[in-house]
C-alpha cells in the first residue's frame, strides 16, 4: 500500500528485472478481502530518478495520480524501453466499496522535468499535460530519438527574458527534428531560444508534413 508515501525519488533507480514489477493503479484486495487502491500515488511530491536507467522497465503506469508531484527530474532517464500512455484524463474507479476519481497525470504543481525522457523510447502523446508551473525544461528529450510528439499546444514563452530553462531540450531528438525542421535553424543547429528570440514555440512546432 502506497497510499501514504511522498517520496519515491529513485524507488527504482538502476533496476533490474523491471518486467516482472506490477506498479498499476488499480483496485486490489488484501488477504481479509477488503479492496483498496493499489499503487496510488496520490500523496507523493518527489519521483526524482524514480526508473533512472532501469533498461527493462516498460509497465503501465496510465492510472497514476501525480496531483502533489512538484519533480520529475530525471524520472525516466536511460529508461530505454520506457514508452507507456501517460497523458492527462479522467480515472474512475467503481468498485462498490470505493468509489474514486481524480485526474491521472495532472502535472501542474511539477517544476522540474530536466531530462524526464532523456534516452527513453518514449513516443507518446503529452500535449495536454498542464505546464504551467514548469521552470526548467532542460535536456527533457536529450537523446531519445523515438519521440516525435507536436507540443504546440504548449505554448511556452521562449525568449532572452524567459526565466524558463529550455537548454537542450531536444538535444539529439532525430524524430523531433526530421518532423520539426524548425527546431533547427538554417545551419542545421539546434535553437537556443536565449540567443535565437526571434523564434518563437508556436514557430517551431509547424508540421514538415502535412
């Protein structure tokens, strides 16, 4: 039962054999068969490094509630089978005994996701993730060359002034780069939005193809 932890900060760092470890949000029973919510995640703030380099680490973690979270630094780094469905929706739990809703993945008290993905295979769409308390950016996708997501809907602010740390944010992302020309700029070097202020978030994210 993980109903009361707010701490998972490299939980799972560096593991091993991470195909046979059931972290599901689902409704289980305990041996007196009374029902409850397992792995819920409800209370934690930290997943700092939580499956950092665990290379067999591919679970489906759809249902998580990440409501208290404020870092995900580095949660799926080096995770290179990592690629489960993570966007924000609605979970509903109906067993007659406990009934629960609440938002999974609900990112908007996060502040941290410096290189969340970073050598992941992860490829899935986070669009409608709430950004909105995000300051540091950084080396998110550093290296994972599978994702090729639009995040136009982001909408981020990147200019000289921006406080927002966007450094090397697809550093190394092929598919983001092969799909986005625009990410890069006419030398074929990646953008520093500190340096290059005259493009801006909704410039870089216009489709290759239609």
């Amino acid at each position: 039962d993980t109903t009361s932890v707010t701490n998972m900060r490299e939980m799972f760092y560096k593991s091993t054999y991470m195909e046979l470890v059931n972290v599901e949000t689902k409704v289980a029973t305990n041996t007196l068969r009374v029902p409850y919510i397992a792995w819920d995640t409800k209370d934690v703030v930290d997943m700092s490094k939580m499956f950092a380099d665990s290379t067999t680490f591919q679970t489906d973690i759809t249902n998580w509630n990440t409501t208290q979270v404020t870092s995900m630094l580095g949660m799926f780094d080096g995770a290179s089978m990592f690629n489960s469905k993570i966007h924000h929706k609605k979970i509903y739990f109906s067993h007659v005994n406990l009934p629960y809703t609440y938002m999974a993945w609900n990112t908007e008290n996060v502040s941290n996701m410096y290189a969340m993905f970073a050598g992941s295979a992860f490829n899935s769409d986070i669009s409608n993730w709430n950004i909105s308390s995000i300051k540091t950016f950084s080396n998110m996708f550093n290296n994972n060359i599978h994702f090729e997501q639009n995040l136009r809907k982001w909408g981020i602010t990147i200019n000289k002034n921006s406080t927002t740390k966007l450094e090397d944010i697809f550093n190394g992302a092929s598919k983001m780069h092969e799909r986005f020309p625009n990410l890069l700029d006419k030398n074929g070097d990646y953008i520093d939005p500190k340096v290059d202020s005259k493009y801006n978030w909704d410039f870089c994210f216009h489709y290759k193809f239609s």
